[in-house]
C-alpha cells in the first residue's frame, strides 16, 4: 500500500476520496449501497422491470420478482418507487418476520395507520379493510411491498393471500409486490401454497450476469462515475467475471477494491495482476462464498 510519511500532509478533501481524484472519478464506481443512478440496463432487468411495471399498471393482485442475493432486485424496487403515481398508496416492508397476526401488524405501520396493538387481530384486519376501501374511494391504489419476501413465514404468506380477497366489485383494493431470494420461489410452490401461486399475476426470476454483461456492467458504472470506461481493462473484466460468477454486488465489492489496489500502486489502470492480488490477499471476502469454500 502507498505509504504516508508521518510528516506528510494531504488535504482534508483528498483523503476521503482515495482513489477518485486519480481516476478522474467524481464518485466510487462500485459502491453497495443500491443506486438507480448506476443501474446498468441488462436485458434481464429490463424485462424484471417491466414486469414489475406491468404488475402495477394491470392492478395484478400479486406480482413476483425474485433472484440471487446480490442480483440486483432491490435497485430495481428503488427505480420502481421513483416511477410509481401519485395515485398510488406505497407501503415497503423489508424483512418482516413474526408468527400469524403480526403482519396485519407491519402492513398497518407500513401504510402509515395508527391503531392500538392492544386491539386484537379482528380489529386490526378491520381497520386495515375501512383504510383500503377509503383509499380506494379517494380514487387512489394501496401498493404494499416486501423486501426480502424468503423470510415470511408459510402462515404469514398465507396471510397475505387473504388480503388479497378484499376487493371492490372487480377492482383490486391492495396489490402486493413480492421480491425475495430463490428460496421465496421455491416456497411458493409447495402445494399448501398453490392457492397463493394462483394469484401471482407476474413474476420474473434473475439469475447471474453473463460474461458479455459483466463487462459492460462494469464500462458502464465507470462511466457514469465520470471515467472514461478503461480504467479497468479487458482481462481484468474477464477475471472478475469468473471470480464474482456475475453477481453484481460481488462485482462491485472486487472491482472497489481493484481500484484501491491499483491506486495504491500508483498504476491508473486496472489489469489481471492487480485484480489476482486482491484475490490472493483475501481482502474480497465474496470470492470464497461465490465458489462456495465456505459453509
């Protein structure tokens, strides 16, 4: 790493930044905290995202996006609650967990409606419907959306079914959007759920980015970072395509690091060796769950 003599001074400003100022970068590229602004377009999100719009457009009842951690799928929700209506009612819940009764619970805290927790499960269903049917009323969809769907519980998916069945004539009251790991996918289909898989409209399942796709993932967040897209090159790309299996967010923790190793070096570009080094060191903690070394 770049040594600092004790009696070195460097301005306030550059310290923070690392590597920015020596790429030319006006933010990290590859930063993990989900970012619409770096959202490259691939083929597969393009169709998830339309799904999750066609979702919401067709009033489906229950629409369904699922995929690997770190594929990308809650970017997608933060480029679907910029773009949704202001007709549209939104609750998000992120990891809800609870046993039956407790997720009438987070939907009422969700949708910002106060109710007393005291009141049993009937008043509360109640109160939730009488919210529904004045929202609808006041020419508004109620959206609810779940985050890291995998971590219902089958009651508490169940639950969510009848939900569903409060309706007005042939207008939906509440739509619900569903995005979760692979194990959401799989739970679905046991057969005590198939009432539930009956009412999922829409759904769609990412997977892993091609090679083709991890390369131009990564030229493209290099770009919108204000790089010219050649900071890191070609075989490097070919290498962090295989190391990170094409998992995003794996690609952007090993593509951070790359960029700090290679301005610790003093080198503007990113090639195979560099990359190969942060690999051997063991600072890319995803390389070892990617290839599944560990349990």
């Amino acid at each position: 790493m770049k040594k600092i003599a004790p009696d070195e001074h460097q301005s306030s400003e550059s310290v923070p930044g690392f590597y920015l100022e020596s790429f030319g970068f006006s933010e990290r590229p590859f930063t993990l905290v989900p970012d619409p602004t770096f959202i490259y377009w691939s083929e597969q999100h393009k169709r998830a995202f339309s799904v999750l719009e066609f979702g919401i457009l067709s009033r489906a009842p229950i629409t369904m996006v699922t995929g690997a951690v770190g594929c990308g799928k809650t970017t997608l929700l933060r480029q679907l609650l910029k773009t949704l209506e202001s007709d549209s009612v939104v609750g998000l819940i992120s990891n809800a967990q609870g046993d039956r009764g407790e997720l009438i619970q987070w939907v009422l805290h969700s949708l910002g409606v106060k109710f007393d927790p005291g009141i049993g499960y009937v008043a509360q269903f109640q109160i939730l419907q009488d919210f529904l049917i004045n929202t609808y009323a006041d020419g508004k969809r109620v959206v609810l959306i779940f985050d890291e769907a995998q971590n219902l519980s089958k009651d508490s998916l169940e639950e969510l079914r009848m939900l569903t069945n409060i309706n007005s004539n042939k207008d939906e009251l509440i739509q619900l959007v569903l995005v979760g790991q692979n194990e959401l996918r799989e739970m679905i289909k046991r057969p005590e759920l198939r009432q539930l898989a009956q009412r999922i409209a829409a759904s769609f399942h990412l997977r892993p980015l091609s090679e083709s796709a991890v390369h131009d993932f990564i030229v493209h967040r290099l770009r919108v970072a204000g790089g010219t897209g050649e900071e890191i090159d070609e075989k490097a790309r070919m290498l962090i395509y295989e190391v990170a299996q094409g998992i995003p967010r794996l690609v952007n923790q090993i593509c951070d690091m790359s960029l700090l190793y290679a301005w610790s070096a003093d080198s503007r570009i990113v090639d195979s060796k560099v990359v190969q080094a942060v690999i051997d060191d063991g600072v890319f903690f995803g390389a070892e769950i990617a290839s599944g070394e560990l349990d």
